[in-house]
C-alpha cells in the first residue's frame, strides 16, 4: 500500500500571500489530521476530517482552514502568511480499523 | 499541554540496546501510549503503542509499569540509523477526538 502523500514538499511564499497544502491518505483511510511543526513548539495539532467533516480543532486562527473531498484526500489552506507560520506541515492518516496515525513526508513552508 | 515527560537526550552505543523512558503519571484508564519516531525532517514514523500490557514488535519492545504512570522503549540493537527523535504520546479520548498531544521528545544519538 502507498503511504500518505503531500504535496508540494517545499514551498517559499512571501508576507501577506495565502497558501493551499495538499494531503492524499493511504488508501482506505478516511480520517486526516493536520500538525503543524515548528522548533521551539514542537507538533501542534491544527484539525482533523473525517468522511468531509471536520472532527476536531486545535488552537489555531482562523487564517487556517481545511477541507476533505469525497476520495479522502485534504488540503488545507493559510491564508495572509506570516513570518510565523514558516514550518514544517505534517498530514497524517487513521484507517477505521485502527487509531494509529500514518505520517507523510510533510511540506515545508517558509515565509519570506 | 503535553502529558508525557521524557529525557531531552540520550546517547547509545552501536549494537547495544537502547532504553527510552517515558513519565506519564496523569494517564487516563482508556489511554494509549505512542511511540513514534522522527528521523531529520521527515514526517514521524510509529514504531508501536500499547494500553497496559508489554508489547514487542519488529521495531522495538514497550515495557509499560504496573501503575501505567511510565513506560520504556526498548530498541534491542540500536544501529545509527536508530539515530532520531522519539517521542512518547498519550492518545486522548477514543472516537471523536482522537488527536496526538507531542511534547519534545528525546533526541537519541546512536554512537559507533
């Protein structure tokens, strides 16, 4: 089975621009949870679908929002970047017979 | 907040076992311990979890006490490639809310 997939993997963006991130899950698996990576905090988690839904939230501005197509697949989209939110944007995925969550290789967004 | 505690590092020698502790004194009866890994910017990979009894898999070995307020990770025979970021994960409540709280993990050094 594939593993989970992002896309792009780097991304360089400037001040005030807005930015779509794209998750594909392995295949079967309807749940995607976003984490948002950065040295000093570690991972933060940002939200979680399910079957188009959004389960779950963390502690984010409104600036980060998210969505789930009918195939699973995600993106979530920052909008007016700033220097802040230069980190590394993990996508997991759960399938229903397991909780276990299966990591992509993350995108890593740097804001200029 | 992070509900686990963990060494910042570590160090091992090549070939000989590796053993992580992990604190989490505040874990609830239906929670789960994670271990996953995180090896230079890549995405986090899972290496094993349990609820109260020992688990063994082909990664490692999770020794979780009696009390459930600590666990080690074993990894039997640690090669450089082992070199990474562990870290320990209490999964919060089953269902709907399913998110990973990470703290910072152990940095571990597998030293020829």
């Amino acid at each position: 089975k594939a593993g989970v997939t992002q896309t792009p993997r780097y991304l360089i963006k400037t001040r005030g621009q807005q930015v779509t991130l794209s998750c594909s899950p392995i295949s079967g698996h309807r749940s995607v949870s976003w984490y948002q990576q950065t040295p000093g905090q570690g991972l933060q988690f940002l939200f979680e679908y399910f079957s188009e839904t959004q389960r779950n939230k963390g502690n984010f501005p409104g600036r980060f929002s998210g969505r789930q197509f009918s195939n699973s697949r995600s993106e979530m989209n920052v909008s007016t970047l700033e220097l802040g939110d230069s980190a590394l944007y993990l996508c997991a995925s759960t399938g229903q017979d397991t909780d276990t969550q299966y990591f992509g290789p993350g995108t890593r967004l740097t804001v200029l | 907040d992070a509900k686990t505690t963990q060494p910042p590092s570590m160090d091992c020698a090549e070939g000989r076992a590796a053993n992580l502790p992990c604190n989490h004194s505040t874990i609830s009866g239906n929670e789960y311990v994670y271990w996953y890994r995180q090896i230079h910017s890549q995405g986090p990979q899972y290496i094993i979890h349990g609820l109260k009894n020992n688990e063994t898999n082909e990664m490692a070995s999770l020794i979780i006490t009696e009390d459930r307020k600590s666990s080690t990770l074993i990894l039997p025979h640690a090669t450089l490639r082992d070199t990474a970021v562990y870290y320990c994960i209490v999964r919060t409540n089953a269902g709907n809310n399913r998110k990973l709280i990470w703290g910072l993990g152990t940095s571990l050094a597998v030293n020829p």
